[in-house]
C-alpha cells in the first residue's frame, strides 16, 4: 500500500483514508472489484440492458471516491455528461469553498445509491460543518454501454438544479426580515411555502430593506429572477425589515390547505386594492406555480366568458343560454361533464351556475364577436395578457391569444390556446366583483415607484351581473358543496380542465367572501370542486 493511504475493515465496510490531502473519506464495499475491461484479444463488447447491481456498485464507489478526493476531472468521467458534472464539482471546491468532503453510501434500491454527505466549508478564516443527504442513478450509456451516473446537478446538492452553482462568500444581497401587512414577521420556518418567493423577494429589494449582507454557502441560480438560496450562514448579516402585503393569517390558511393536496396552488388577492393576502404552493419541485404557472383554467375562464358576452350585448344574466348535450364549433363537437343533463330553457345565469360547456360555445357564434373578442375583454378590462404586470417578484401574466376554427369556443370555456396562473384567476374574480382592474402586488409599489399594469375595468351593471351568477354558483350551483357554510357575500366558479396524456383533469375553483378573492388549482385533481374547491374555501374562511 502507497504512502499517505490507511486502509481499515470495519464491520465488513472497507474504508479508505486519503491521507495528506485533507478531503476525507469514502467507504467502499467490501470485494468490489475496480476493474471493468475485457481480458479478452478483441474489442469488448457494448453492453445492454439495465445496469447489473455489480456496476452499480463499481461505477458508484469510483464517482464518489474520485469527489472526495477533489478529482473532478476523475469524478466527471464517470458520469453520462461530464462537461457539465466537471464544471459543478470543480465549483464545489474552488466557487464553494467545500473541504473534508466525506460521502457514505446507503444501501442501494435498484440503480439509485443514496449517501450521505459531510464537509467542512471554510472561507476567510471562518468555517463550519456541513452535512446533507444525496443520491444518484446510475444508467447504461447510450452510445458506449458503460454503467455511467445519470447527471443532474441535484446529485452535488438536492436545492440544484441545471445550470445552478455553489458559491461561499459575501452574500448576493443582505438579508431580510419580511413582515405582513400587520408587522407579523414571516420566516420560512414559519410559512415553509414562502422559501422560494421570499429568496425572490430578498433577491430583489434586499439592499433597498437597507440590511448588511453576511457571509453564506448559497445556491446561486442560474435564473437571476429566482433570487439566491441560503444553506448555510458563516458570519450572520444585518437584515433589513421588509413590508409586503401578506396577510399573516391568511397565508397560514393557505399553507394549510394546500397539504392537503399534492401539485397545489393558491393565491388570494383584495379585491379593493389588488394586495395579496397570501399564496401557497405544495409542489414536489420550488416552482411558484401559483404565480407563475401556465396552464388551462377550465370553466373558471367563464367569468370573463360570461363579461364579454354581457359587455357585447350577446346575452344578460336572466338571457337565454339554452345548454343541449352537444355543441358543434368548426367542425368540432362539445360535450358537457357527465351526467348533466339538457335544458334548452335555460337562463345565462343557471348555465353558468352548472357550468354548461354547450350554452358557451352556442353563445360565441353569435353575430358581432370575432376571434379577438375574448382576448380585447380579457387585455382591456381584465388586464391579462399584456406582459406588463409587476407584482414584485416573477409573475405570469395570463394569456388569451385571438384563435381561430375550434379553438375559438375552447378559449371561452378555459381550454384551448388559454393559459392562466392562480394568480391571474383570483385577479380576475377581484376584476368580476369589484368592476375594476387592480393589478396585483405582493410588495408596495411605494417601495420602489414601479408603474404597475392598469386596465378599463367593467360596467357596474356587467359586474353586478356577474356577482349575481358567481354567487348562484356558490349557493345553489356546482361550488355549492366546497362553500357550504361560509357566512357573508359569496361567490364561486368552478373548473375542470383536460390536459393531453392524463387520466384525471386538473381541479379549478376561485371564489370570493367579501373583500378576500381566492383561486387554485391542483394538476389532476379532477372536478373543481373535489380538490380546488376546499382550497379555497379553507383561505376564505381565515379570519
């Protein structure tokens, strides 16, 4: 054995000490074999077929030992994209500061090898532990067969992601003390759902809070939006006190209900002012979905529907909305949910009560709309689709682009080229009850005079109207079951929304109790009021 190596058999774990070169340890199992080549004349063959568990074991071993001993160069190698595996684990000594890296491996399920992680990060004469647990995948290469470790930046840390690094050093900006609009501190710890979008908001107005930056292990993303990331703080900073427009109590409504489906989103706005109250995201992933997600809203999409058919003169509330079983559009047939059944004497109202897709398809051919109909109301008086929108921190601005053929009486029932956020559809109730357009915002605008989105608003006598049918829906219609029991003025939309590949549409319901609007939406939560609809109803319950 060369010098600078100890080698030790404990409980059946060989393990190997790289001495002199202080980066630690790495176990290896027992009787792994480190090589890998053919003892035969000719070229060896190109493996295929899932890796065997005794690769899995070698390429894992000599991938983890090459980055302990700091051998990114070795350690990329055995990987499946080794540019850039080189140039994260490069950074994670030399941009990270990362030392005394110790990985143990757990027992393996299948080609996954989980381990665990200790280092120690030191920088400027200040250091501490770090210790986090990881894992990788290990696949067959496609082109030379060899078992390789399946690449993503989540295999250094699991807060990476593609094109993201590892950076020790004076904070990107300082720290701060976000406070709701009562003076309520909001931490993370507290309002676990907020962690991304306070980042963002740290991100953005960190040195306007007039804090001092301290000294930190952070996850600088690629995406200078999404703010920075801190995983461990070396020498603390002076934060500065942040105001928002958070609701404390709401916001902790919203972070409760949301648990209680996966692949949710809430948002709740005032509707008198366009301040948000609170938002909420239970993702597997740090996506704001609720901000800025961009999918079809379903029948919420009928509250604007129903303004551009008041608006132009097409039909009123107590109108006639016949809803038949079926609907023909260019060429393409409609079909209501199932188990509703006809009503060729049907109101506007009750149609949009039941959330009828036929009496909306019907009603779009009438004489005076065109392909921009929908889009002109939803830019002019909701202030969608316009990309001007400046909430405070990244946001989707909803989009109703003018469609033509089938997609022409799609859009009006939320499917279609129409894409929405929670945010946009909360807006969108606030814009329906109120009659005006306030642009929604998470921050001041005195904070930092920024020139925010403004749109015509609507009619009193279409917003009056339009509170009569969300609050039919409410009471008697298909929201009724999800806001049973909510006292005051209500109102409610559901949707349903089909998405191409998936068995299960995804839930969506937005509604209202005085001056608290609220919309949410749950991927493959099916109807609205299944999954959306408790959601909502649970914010709007908040005091």
């Amino acid at each position: 054995m060369r010098k600078g190596v100890k080698a030790a058999l404990v409980g059946g774990v060989f393990t190997v000490m790289v001495g002199g070169a202080g980066y630690g340890a790495y176990n290896l199992v027992n009787g792994l074999s480190g090589g890998g080549g053919s003892s035969g004349g000719g070229p060896a063959a190109v493996r295929k077929g899932p890796p065997s568990d005794d690769e899995i074991r070698e390429v894992s071993q000599k991938f983890l030992a090459a980055w302990a001993k700091g051998d990114a160069d070795g350690a990329a190698g055995y990987t499946d994209n080794s540019a850039d595996a080189r140039r994260l684990l490069t950074g994670y000594r030399e941009d990270a500061h990362l030392t005394k890296v110790k990985l143990t491996p757990k027992e393996a399920s299948g080609a996954r090898v989980p381990f665990s992680v200790s280092a120690t990060v030191s920088y400027k004469g200040r250091s501490k532990p770090l210790a986090y647990d990881s894992q990788l995948t290990v696949v067959r290469g496609k082109t030379t067969g060899r078992a390789l470790v399946d690449w993503s930046a989540a295999v250094v840390h699991p807060s990476l992601e593609r094109g993201d690094t590892l950076v020790t050093g004076e904070a990107a900006t300082p720290p701060i003390e976000a406070v709701d609009r009562a003076g309520t501190v909001l931490t993370k710890k507290e309002y676990p759902s907020l962690g991304p979008i306070l980042d963002q908001l740290r991100s953005k107005y960190g040195e306007k809070a007039g804090g001092k930056p301290g000294v930190e292990l952070y996850v600088q993303h690629e995406d200078e939006d999404a703010g920075t990331r801190t995983l461990l703080t070396l020498a603390k900073g002076r934060p500065g006190k942040l105001p928002t427009t958070l609701s404390a109590g709401v916001q902790k409504a919203a972070e409760r209900a949301v648990l209680r489906y996966g692949e949710s989103s809430v948002v709740a706005v005032k509707p008198s002012t366009g301040e948000i109250l609170g938002v909420a995201n239970n993702r597997k992933d740090a996506f704001n979905a609720a901000f800025q997600g961009k999918v079809a809203p379903g029948s919420t999409m009928k509250i604007l529907s129903a303004a551009m058919l008041i608006d132009k003169g097409v039909t009123k509330a107590g109108g006639a909305a016949p809803c038949p079983d079926t609907a023909t559009w260019q060429s393409q047939t409609f079909h209501n949910l199932k188990g509703m059944t006809a009503n060729e004497n049907a109101t506007f109202a009750e149609s949009f009560a039941r959330s009828c897709n036929t009496a909306f398809v019907k009603l779009i051919d009438e004489e005076g709309l065109t392909d921009a109909s929908l889009t002109e109301e939803a830019q002019d008086n909701f202030g969608l689709g316009q990309d001007n929108w400046k909430v405070g921190i990244p946001s989707f601005d909803g989009s109703v682009p003018a469609s033509g053929g089938p997609d022409r009486a799609a859009n009006a029932i939320g499917q279609g080229q129409v894409q929405m956020s929670p945010l946009n559809m909360a807006s969108v109730t606030a814009t329906a009850i109120t009659g005006a357009f306030h642009q929604p915002v998470i921050v001041p605008k005195s904070l930092d005079d920024r020139e925010l989105a403004t749109a015509r608003g609507l009619s009193p006598a279409t917003a009056e109207q339009l509170r009569q049918m969300m609050r039919r829906t409410a009471v008697s219609g298909t929201g009724a079951r999800a806001m049973a029991g909510i006292p005051g003025d209500i109102g409610a939309k559901t949707g349903s929304a089909e998405v191409d590949g998936r068995e299960k549409s995804d839930s969506w319901f937005t509604g209202y109790r005085g001056d608290v609007a609220a919309a949410a939406m749950t991927q493959e939560g099916g109807h609205g009021g299944d999954a959306a609809g408790p959601i909502v109803a649970a914010v709007l319950r908040a005091p």
